[in-house]
C-alpha cells in the first residue's frame, strides 16, 4: 500500500512538472530590445536572424528622420490616399498610414521599462517563415519581474487585428479571441472608428480567417495520414526525400506562378530551398487559367501527383485540372 502512495505521488509529480518542461521547450532564448522598428518589427541584440510575431500585423509606418511630417501631410486626405494606393486586385492594402506612426510611438513607450524579453515560438512544425525569420511570441519582462505578451497586448490594445493568415495561434488562439473582442467592445484603436487606419478590416478578417479555417481543417482531417504532407511543416517536407516516386497530395500556398518559360511553373514554398513546383508543359497551359492561377492564389490549395525531382527540385507534373483543387 506504501509502495502503491510513493508510486501515485510520482506520477502527480511528473504530471505538475510536464507543462513547465513543455514550456522550455518553446524558447528560444531571452534578449534585450535593441530597436523598436514600428509595431510589429523589432531588433534583438544577439539574436541570429530578424524576426516575424505571431498573431498580430500592425500598420506600416514611415521610419525615416521625416516621418512625423509625411503622417501628418496624408492625415489630411488619408481617404483619398489609401483609395489611391490600393493595388488593382482590390487586395486590402499594406501602406504607411497615420495610425501606424501613432502605433510606432505607442509601442516605444510600451517598452520604456522592459529589461529584457523572451522570444517563444508557437509549435515546431514551423519556427520560421519563408524569408527565413524567426515567427515568435514576444514575452516581455520588466523592471519590476512583472511579464506580459507583447503580441496579445497589441490586439487587447486596439493596435492590430488577430492575425490569422497563416493560422490560427496554436498556444495563445483563447487569449487573442478575447484580447479582440475586447478591443472590438471597448472601441479601442482600429475598431474606435476615429482613427487615420485601414478601413477594410472587416475583409481582411474575412480573407485570413478562410485561409485559418482551411489549415485547421487539414490538420483535422489529413494530418499525418499516409501520403498528405503540408508545406506548413517542416518536418512534413523534409519526408518527402524519401516519397519520390510515390503519388503524394501536398496542402500548400501558391506563392508565384512562373510563366515566361516552358514548361510553366507554380510554386509551393516553404522557403527560398525548400519548394516544390507544380509544372504545365504546353500542352496542359490552359490549366493555369482554368484553375484561376494566373495570380498567385489568395487561399490553400491541395496538388495531387506523382512527385519527382529535377534538378535537385521536388516537382508534380500537372496534367489534369482535378489534380489541384481548393477545400
């Protein structure tokens, strides 16, 4: 019976440590703010590449010694100038705009009294991004040992949406939900209405919460299944090496379509290296059009086929339109 008590206080003890060696497992490291860049880009001293935080996109701003006086030259016809910057796809634009100065400015003053912060990411599937940046989580630590998430904050604050382009946050998704819906009920910053900011958050929450639920509902339903890899995980992509022969459906993001040579090209991308091309010889080019991937597509596509490798590149070769299709 003794032994039977020692055995059951081990395992509770196990149990309550787990979540503190889980924990560990997510930082990087801790590093002092070297420069505050606007509100989401910052410099890390010691750190070994640029970063890229998780679940928030603030506003661009103007960085140079002039700043203050472009802002406050658009601020007075910053309708007409977003109206006017707007690209032609009628894509949400991402321009400098007065709120992303007063974000800038907000964000500095935010940090007066953080010592040191702790850089997390969200999960290993993917630490970093395509250009090769760290995605992480901002935990600040001030003078007082008292912490807070910079990324949360900025949302609860008014200063971003909860970004959900490239999924939802997989450790923090309560926290930002909450965080918006209390900026959205206090009127706070983007959703006060008063603000110079972008005026097309509604569709842009409409845009990156389709490509959200689309990777949710791969990872629900094909996740480790045999013969789906998604170029959202590393690890999944680093499988492939040894599939090369095999039928595979890959979930991916066309980032560009390569058209000025034979045979044309679409890319999935993980990073600059690791890509794979789905390729149209000419006789199959008018699938480009048919599967509308003329641009590069806004959502998550799935690509199914024989995968091969030339030239040291993963590559399916596309003959037929049901091989790529959306979910």
């Amino acid at each position: 019976m003794i032994v039977f008590q020692k055995i059951r206080f081990l395992v509770l003890i196990l149990f309550l440590l787990q979540p503190a060696i889980s924990q560990q497992e997510f930082i990087i490291g801790e590093f002092r703010v070297t420069k505050i860049l606007d509100g989401d880009t910052f410099r890390f001293e010691g750190l070994d590449r640029s970063t890229r935080l998780l679940g928030i996109d603030t506003e661009e701003t103007f960085k140079d010694s002039d700043a203050e006086l472009k802002v406050n030259d658009i601020s007075g016809y910053w309708t007409e100038y977003y109206a006017h910057k707007k690209d032609s796809s009628n894509k949400p634009a991402k321009i400098e705009s007065p709120f992303g100065y007063d974000t800038w400015q907000w964000t500095k003053e935010l940090f007066k009294d953080v010592v040191k912060v702790r850089l997390e990411v969200d999960d290993h599937k993917r630490v970093m991004d395509m250009f090769n940046r760290y995605l992480v989580y901002v935990i600040a630590i001030k003078e007082d040992g008292k912490e807070f998430n910079y990324n949360v904050e900025c949302v609860k604050q008014g200063y971003s949406p909860y970004f959900s382009k490239y999924g939802y946050s997989a450790r923090f998704h309560n926290e930002f939900v909450t965080a918006q819906k209390y900026a959205q009920d206090k009127n706070l910053g983007i959703w006060s209405g008063k603000e110079l900011c972008y005026p097309d958050y509604h569709e842009r929450l409409k845009w990156w919460d389709k490509r959200a639920e689309q990777i949710k509902k791969f990872e629900t339903n094909y996740a480790g299944r045999p013969g789906y890899y998604s170029m959202l995980d590393q690890s999944d992509f680093n499988k492939l090496a040894s599939h090369i022969g095999d039928s595979v459906v890959i979930f991916g993001n066309i980032s560009r379509v390569i058209t000025d040579n034979n045979p044309k090209i679409a890319k999935l991308e993980i990073n600059e290296f690791d890509t794979i091309d789905l390729v149209f010889f000419q006789e199959h080019y008018g699938l480009i059009d048919e599967l509308k991937l003329g641009n590069p597509v806004d959502y998550y596509i799935y690509a199914k086929g024989k995968l091969s490798e030339y030239k040291g590149k993963k590559q399916i070769i596309i003959e037929d339109k049901s091989q790529v299709w959306e979910e």
